[in-house]
C-alpha cells in the first residue's frame, strides 16, 4: 500500500500569530525566548566563529555536525531536553555567504536548525532563525510561532536588510500555513518563496533557481519517518507503567483466592503484561502499521489494534467463559486494552498529511471521555471479577 500523501500549495491565507501554549507533541518544547537581542550570541556551543558584516558581526555555523550536535539529537529523540532544545533567534551564516547569498529561514528548535544547515554541504547561504519557542516549523505555524508578524520583526531587527542586497528569501513549505507572504512584502520588501518540503532537495531547489518540482511539494511519511517517534513515545509512558503496574500487582496480591504471592503471580503478572502490550500496541505498531490500520481517526486505529491485542491475550490466557469470574475478566481487558491502545495512539495525529487542528478536537472530544470511561469501567470489571473468583 502507498503511503499517505497530499501536496500543499504555497498558501498566503493570513493567520494573525497568537502565543498559545505549547503543544505536547515530539515537535519541540515551551523554551523562553532563547535570547531578546537582536544579534544571536557567539557563545553558543555549535558556533564556529563570526563574520563581519555592516549589521555587526554575526555567528558562523558549519554544515558539518559535531559529535555534541548528534548526541543532542539522540537526547532529543528520546524526550532529555527535548522542551528546551532551542538556539538563539537571529541571522546565522553558513560557510561564507555574500550579500547575494540565499536567505533560508527556519525555526529556532535546534534539531530543525541542525538539520538545514546539515543538507546544505557546500553552499555559502544566510539562516534566518525565527522565534518559535523551541518549536518546529510545521507545529510552530499551526501555533502561530512561525508566523508573519514574528518573520517581520525578525528581518527588521536582525540586521538582513544590510546584509544582503537582494530582496528574497525563501521559507519551508511546511511554514506556510503561519506566513501570508503578500503582508511579509508590503511591510519589509522581501518576496516569500516557499522551498521544499523537505531540506534534502534543497540544493537542487537553490541549483534550479528556487523553482520546486512537482514531487518537492510532495508531503509523505515513510516508515523510517514515524520510527524515529517511537522511542519518545514509548519513554513518555515508562512512569505510569510502572506507577500502575504496581497499582495492580498489589491488588491482584490482595484480592489472590489462596494467598498474596498465588495472586499476584497468577493475575498480577498478566495484568501487567497486558498493559505493557497495550502500550506497545499504541506507541509502537500504531506509527509502524500506520497507512495499513482502518479507519482515518487515529483512536479507532489505535482501538482497532488493541482489540486484536486484548483478543490474543484472552486466547493465550486460556480464560474460561463459561464461567462469571472469565467472562468478567476478559470484558475487563476487552475494555482497557483497546482504550489505553486508542488514547496513546492519539499522540500520533502529527504523523499523517490529513489531519488538522479542528480535526483533533472533534476528536478528542469524542473519543476521550470513551477512552477514560473504558479504563475505569474496566478496571473496576477485572476488580470484581477477582472478588467474585475469591468466593467460589
């Protein structure tokens, strides 16, 4: 099966930024303003000197990452820092550019910063860093961060207009829906050209004289794409598994029929085992079977694997439905399993080219209260069924 795609006009539709709070996705974090001056500082651990130029010396930056800029990454991957990854807001040069250089601009989340320079090897160009709070550009123009008002303010402080002599510069397709390129004109002169979608093609995009082929626009999500959320995903549940986990080790221990240690390792473990699985199922095969789940709303795909999940294990548990304590316990997990599989599941909205920010919130709207319902109800399910086991 093809992987989802869609191609995104340039899109000068006027969104007026407003600082909201930050998004809980794997998109960056709530950092402060990294620095209020209009000059980013030198003394960043990334800079490899400075260049003069008539709006004072700038910072240089290589296209050549260090060891600290990949662990940085991996750290980052991994949910350490990752809410306060970001880099000084300002004008950057890359290599040696000239007044006649290109002027990329990006958003101030590090990884984002890291991963333009990177693709841009042998070219001498100006990184114009907006700030998004640490933010990525496609969340940061949903947010408003990467928006118009705060590109206006950018070029008007950072000293662009005396260092370059031409008036372009050229932002990230996936930008576009923060930024109306007609206001960007009107207020600093500067014309918006809207590159690639992703920074690999860059070069060629720069080499054919900002002119973006048809597959440039193109927005995909492979599977080595939504791999790499995994880890933050699955890392972001380790505290309430194992807060839960000892949650119902020491119920199944208490409610045990023939004694605390009887119990907990005859349902104690299992209820354990099943949660665990429910927690891969919604962070780990729901990124990996992604374009092949049913269903366009990410809680019935995430519901969808959970119930084969809860399923699998009912079988592998060998329970007896003929009786009321079997039948209770697997309607327990029949609902916690799927809900918890839906409710992680949800996280992943971002990996998909069809959702969007209204889309989200009719969902959560619907789906969560049944989610959390689920989890209660059966929870309380699995409780009574070992209360009931107790008596026979």
């Amino acid at each position: 099966m093809e992987e989802n795609k869609k191609s995104i006009d340039g899109g000068d539709k006027f969104v007026f930024p407003v600082i909201q709070e930050q998004p809980s996705c794997g998109c960056g974090g709530n950092a402060a303003p990294a620095n209020a001056s209009a000059i980013p500082g030198l003394d960043q651990s990334f800079i490899m000197g400075s260049i003069a130029t008539p709006a004072g010396p700038l910072p240089r930056v290589s296209s050549q990452l260090t060891r600290k800029d990949h662990w940085g990454t991996i750290k980052t991957r991994l949910g350490a820092g990752r809410m306060n990854y970001a880099i000084d807001p300002g004008l950057y040069a890359l290599g040696d550019p000239a007044d006649q250089s290109p002027v990329l601009v990006t958003a101030n989340y590090k990884l984002s910063f890291d991963y333009l320079r990177r693709e841009l090897a042998g070219i001498n160009a100006w990184i114009l860093v907006l700030d998004t709070r640490g933010i990525n550009v496609w969340c940061a123009a949903g947010k408003g961060t990467f928006g118009t008002k705060e590109l206006i303010d950018r070029i008007e402080t950072s000293g662009l207009k005396n260092v370059v002599s031409h008036r372009k510069i050229i932002l990230p397709q996936l930008g576009a829906p923060g930024v109306a390129a007609h206001l960007i004109k009107q207020f600093t002169g500067f014309k918006v050209h809207y590159g690639p979608v992703r920074s690999e093609d860059l070069p060629a995009y720069l080499d054919a004289g900002l002119k973006a082929t048809k597959e440039m626009r193109i927005v995909t999500f492979p599977l080595k794409e939504r791999v790499v959320l995994i880890p933050i995903e699955l890392i972001a549940t380790a505290k309430p598994f194992i807060l839960i986990s000892i949650a119902l080790i020491i119920l199944a221990g208490l409610l045990g029929r023939s004694g605390f240690q009887t119990g907990v390792f005859n349902n104690g473990l299992f209820a354990v085992s099943a949660l665990f699985l429910a927690i891969l199922g919604g962070t780990v095969l729901i990124p990996l079977l992604l374009p092949y789940l049913f269903g366009r709303a990410f809680s019935v795909k995430g519901l969808f694997v959970g119930l084969v999940i809860a399923v699998g294990l009912i079988y592998l548990r060998g329970m007896d439905l003929q009786i009321w304590p079997g039948k209770m316990e697997a309607l327990s997990w029949l609902l916690m399993i799927p809900a918890i599989s839906a409710y992680l599941a949800m996280n992943f909205t971002g990996a998909s080219t069809y959702t969007s920010l209204s889309g989200v919130k009719k969902e959560m709207r619907f789906a969560l209260p049944l989610e959390i319902g689920g989890v209660i109800l059966g929870l309380v399910t699995w409780i009574t069924s070992l209360i009931i086991a107790w008596e026979l």
